[in-house]
C-alpha cells in the first residue's frame, strides 16, 4: 500500500489547529513552532466555513477518536513501507535489524489501532479520505535516494516521523475526553518512543553522508 505521507500531515494540522481553538493557542505554538504561523492566521479573524459549526463539531475534532485513529493508522503504514524499502537498499545490519523492529512493532500497534475501530463500528473507507497524491514525502525521496548514502536517509527520516506521531499523540491525550481513546494511546505512546530512541542510536553511529 503506498502511502500518502502529505494528506497523512495535512490531517494532523486540521486535528492541532481544532485544538488550539479548544485551549486557546499557548500549548500548540510550543508543541509545534512550525505551524505557529498558521494559528496567527486565523486567531484574529474568523475562522474559515471548514472550522466554522453551530454545534461547534469541527471545534472538537481533537476529540475524535476516528480522525486520531486515522492519522496513526497512516503513520504505521508509512514506517511498515518505509522499512521495506531499507530491508531491500539498506547497507548496515543494524539499520536492517531496525527495519525489523519497525515492522514488527507498527504491525501490532496498527492492528490496536484497527481491533479499537471496529470495536468502535468505525468505517474503515473514512481512513483513506483527503489522500492525494505525494510526491516529496519522505518514502518518494527514500525511492530516488543513492545505495551508499540510503542508511543515513532512512533513519534520519524514520525518527523525523516517530516524532510527528508522538507529537500528535501527546497533544490528543492531553486535549481528550475519550477515556478509551486515552487508554488506548497511552499503550502506544512508549512503543513509539522506544523507537524514535532506537533510532536515533543508529544515527548517532552512521556516517554523516546523507542528512536530506
């Protein structure tokens, strides 16, 4: 399944930007320095129809549990293709042991992720809406990158998209009400941190000949 890693990171921003609503502003321009810009966009203003509700729904979307769902199901499916990609190109053992792990660990955190969106009756067909098609994300540049500069890459690209996952995933459990939705993340919070760690071990010993 190739995944479209920019929808994946153009949802995030509509599930922090719905937040920042809820709480103000203060805790995402300092979760998320680069997306502070667009906060200021719309703080004076008023807010575009798409955040626009009487009900005030799309205020809420931080407490949704299927568009949570649907962004770490995307993030899963992008480390699972990117791992592939390094069990076929990589050069370092230890960065093929990795991919391993990567496989290994988002496999079972996406199939969590899937038992609690049928427990939840969630329709499975709302979790591709909004892709399109990506062509500078971090699994195309994978693609094109040289064999002898691809460990480097892949690492440093893996542990730049465990840290987005966590980051979307600490400010849902902060924002949240879904007590099963926070029950759940909480069990995949560490299994991601792990990751980034054993990650960023790796990069420490590679050399640095690929940072892009």
């Amino acid at each position: 399944m190739k995944m479209q890693n920019a929808a994946c990171w153009n949802r995030l921003r509509h599930i922090v930007l719905g937040a920042t609503a809820l709480a103000g502003g203060a805790w995402f321009i300092d979760a998320a320095p680069g997306l502070a810009s667009e906060v200021g966009s719309t703080g004076g203003g008023p807010m575009p129809k798409e955040r626009q509700s009487e009900t005030g729904a799309h205020l809420r979307r931080v407490d949704r549990a299927e568009d949570m769902i649907a962004l770490l199901h995307e993030g899963n499916q992008m480390e699972i293709e990117g791992a592939k990609l390094a069990l076929e190109r990589g050069q370092a053992e230890r960065v093929k042991n990795y991919a391993r792990l990567l496989t290994k660990e988002h496999q079972r955190c996406d199939k969590q992720l899937m038992d609690y969106a049928d427990q939840k009756q969630f329709d499975h067909r709302s979790f591709e809406d909004g892709k399109q098609e990506a062509t500078d994300g971090p699994l195309e540049r994978l693609r094109v990158r040289q064999s002898q500069n691809f460990d480097r890459a892949f690492i440093l690209a893996m542990v730049r998209e465990h840290g987005k996952m966590i980051d979307a995933l600490k400010s849902t459990m902060q924002e949240s009400r879904d007590t099963d939705l926070l029950r759940l993340l909480s069990g995949q919070l560490p299994v991601l941190e792990k990751l980034e760690k054993a990650g960023e071990a790796i990069l420490a010993r590679l050399p640095a000949n690929s940072e892009g």
